[in-house]
C-alpha cells in the first residue's frame, strides 16, 4: 500500500534514533519514514543489481523485503555482489541474502522465494508487494515481470547493466510506459544481457539508483522519471535522460523470419507504413545474424549527411527503430537521432 494512513502506523523510539540522519530531510520527515516502515518491496534477482538495493532499502528501514532467485553463489559472482563472500559459496542467494540483510537490520522482515519467476507464479508472488524491482538479465523474465505489473497494477521498476554502461526507468506509473514500449517482445528471448562483463562499480551505481527511484516513490516525492529512461556511460561520466513514448502495436510488423538481408539499393523497398527498423552493427554482424526487413546502417555511418536526411524524410510518418545488442553503441546512435530531433525507439 503505496499511500497508507500514516496516522495508524507508529514509530518507536529506537525508529526516530536509527533513522535520525532519514526524518530530518525535508523530503522524508516522519510522514515518509513511516511510509517507509508499511512498504512491501519485491526485488527480482539477488545478483549484482540486487545485492546494493537490498543493502540500502533494509538499512533505510523497509518493512519488507521479498527476495526472488534460484541461484547459487558462485566465486564469480563476488566481484560485484557484495552482499556475499566465501562462506557462501554454493549456498542459495536468496537464503544467504536473508541472513546477510538480518544482520544489517533485523527489523525489516526478508522474505525469500527460492525458485524462478515465470508466468505461472508470477502473479500469486507479485499481487503481495507495492514496487517490483527487476534486477534480472534475460528479456523473457523481463516480458513476464511487464505483463503482470501492468495486470495487477503495479510498479515496475526496471534496471539493466553490460560493461560500463546501464540503463533504469520506471514502467506502469501513473499510466505511463510499459518495458515493451522500450523493447519489443520479439526480442531473442534465448540471449543474456550482460555479454560483455561487469564491475561491480556499475552494478552498484545502477541498483543504488534503483534503490533511490523506490525511495522517492515510496514517500511521494514528484516523480520526473516518468515515461524516460536513464542511459549512463560510466566509463566516460555521462548521464542522459531520454523520453520513451507509448508505441502499443509496433512490436506486432515485425516478422521473426531472419532471411533475406536488406541490401542499401532496396532500403525504400523495406519501409513499413508503420515502422522502420533500422539495425546499426557492423556489416560482419549484420550479415550473421539480423532482424526480417531491417535496414543496416552501421554506426560508423551514422553522422554521415545523407544518413541524417533520409531518416528526416520519415521521421513523421514512420516509427524509427533503433536495433542494437550493445548499449554503448545504441547510446550514440540515440544521441545523434535527438540531436537532430528524430523520434525513435530502441530494441535489441
């Protein structure tokens, strides 16, 4: 319940001396840590998105916590997932974190659900919290975690990380946009996200600011995230907020025969009235593996003249989407698409 009548919820004395430095913000005071102490969070995943949101809602003072994984601790895993350590090591995720988030305060209640979310109990463990929090790295669990927020009316709030780069944003608010607005469904359900390696740096600075989005929708604080997502290039020090918008039926022109590549000569052949799904790899990628009726415009391209005013012939007729595997690369792209501000979309 994200607005509870904060008139019946009390807080103790050991409340207002743990929380101190929290109530005196201006944002939060009484009435916010209050609201805190009610919420119900689900956090989906306790890898190295989970680990720092799990540490910093518990240490702020959340009622509880619901904690979904079927995975083991690995010795790969603690570079980044901080929450575990050596003694953990083939030990359940979900049972470890519980022990581990007891210690940082025992009095948020940690519930744990050792098993993988899929379509038939995503709605029975969902339906119980206020704010879903994917920290997961494969696109169907990702579909699932959409369809059933937007079901049960839920908050959703989505985070994704490869290399130094990352993205978050906040789907089902306040009518806003779902996770399929920002990928299509048709997306190879089959590849893992994170295909290029993690830090443990990126993971934390992408889960703390999930952790933080929470937190300001939990005390009603304005939300300016809405129907927008962040991109961040750590490695470089860049952040940008970029507007999604609403585009219902696009995923449904794609066609998921993978034949025939589209030559540069027969690109006006392949424009959809609907949609123009424009894929920026390189020639060598595009040539191994690409999406039916997609136009390959490597990024390298991108800047040139003629590229920018072909796409301006469309840009009000046609839905632009940008297709890409990698988030760097996509980035670009979108900077230059807004640059000259030509509407799109991304998919993977």
């Amino acid at each position: 319940m994200l607005n509870p009548p904060t008139n019946l919820i009390k807080l103790s004395q050991k409340d207002f001396l743990r929380y101190s430095k929290q109530i005196v913000i201006e944002n939060i005071n009484i009435e916010g840590q209050k609201r805190i102490k009610k919420s119900k969070i689900l956090i989906i995943g306790a890898g190295g998105l989970g680990c720092p949101i799990m540490m910093y809602l518990t240490g702020s003072g959340i009622g509880h916590i619901g904690v979904i994984d079927s995975d083991k601790v690995e010795i790969s895993n603690l570079n980044r997932q901080l929450l575990y350590n050596e003694i953990h090591l083939n030990k359940f995720k979900t049972i470890s974190a519980q022990s581990q988030l007891y210690k940082i305060n025992k009095d948020c209640k940690v519930i744990t659900h050792k098993y993988q979310l899929n379509k038939s109990n995503s709605k029975e463990i969902i339906k119980y919290y206020d704010i879903i929090i994917d920290t997961t790295d494969n696109f169907e669990t990702r579909n699932v975690i959409d369809e059933t927020c937007y079901e049960l009316s839920k908050i959703y709030v989505y985070g994704a990380v490869d290399n130094f780069f990352g993205q978050m944003s906040i789907f089902n608010y306040k009518d806003g946009i779902q996770y399929q607005d920002l990928y299509s469904k048709n997306i190879n359900t089959s590849q893992n996200c994170n295909v290029n390696g993690i830090m443990g740096i990126t993971t934390s600075y992408l889960g703390s600011l999930q952790a933080l989005e929470t937190t300001k929708i939990i005390i009603g604080y304005k939300q300016k995230l809405n129907n927008s997502v962040i991109l961040c290039n750590l490695i470089n020090v860049q952040m940008k907020i970029k507007k999604i918008y609403r585009q219902k039926n696009y995923t449904k022109i794609i066609n998921k025969n993978q034949n025939n590549p589209v030559k540069g000569n027969e690109k006006k052949n392949y424009i959809n009235n609907n949609l123009i799904l424009i894929d920026i790899k390189d020639n060598k990628e595009f040539l191994k593996k690409h999406k039916a009726k997609s136009i390959n415009i490597p990024l390298k391209t991108f800047r040139l003249y003629g590229t920018i005013e072909f796409l301006k012939k469309y840009k009000n007729e046609n839905l632009i989407s940008i297709c890409c595997n990698k988030l760097d690369r996509a980035s670009i792209v979108s900077s230059i698409l807004d640059l000259h501000k030509i509407q799109h979309s991304l998919t993977k």
